[in-house]
C-alpha cells in the first residue's frame, strides 16, 4: 500500500507541476504571436501590446487574492 501511495503522490504532483508549466508557457508565447494577432485582428501592434498588458496585470494583481482564497 505504501509503494502505491507513492505512486500516486509522484503523479499528483508531476500533473500539478505540468499545469503550472502550461501556465507559463501560455503567457510568454503572446510575444511571438503579435504580428499575427495584430494582421488577424486589424490593429496595430500598440493595440495587442496593451491588451496583453492588461491581461498580464489583472493576472499579477489577481494571484495573491487567489492564493488567499484557496
């Protein structure tokens, strides 16, 4: 029961450190992607920098309500 125990921490954990993971790569891949979304979109790149930002902000300003909350 023990081994299985362990088992079972090991994958709880790996699935945890992979969302967090997934979180990160998903803010630092909008760099890349402005020409895109800009072109997509028809504004310009001000425009989608300033979107982000604020998504980026909100993000920052949110975690330490949300940490408290959980």
């Amino acid at each position: 029961m023990g081994e299985d125990n362990k088992a079972g921490n090991r994958s709880t954990l790996a699935l945890i450190l992979a969302v967090g993971l997934l979180g990160m790569m998903g803010g630092s891949l909008m760099g890349p992607v402005l020409p895109a979304l800009s072109n997509n979109f028809g504004v310009g790149f001000g425009s989608v920098g300033l979107v982000i930002t604020v998504y980026a902000a909100t993000t920052a300003i949110s975690f330490p309500f949300m940490g408290f909350f959980t």
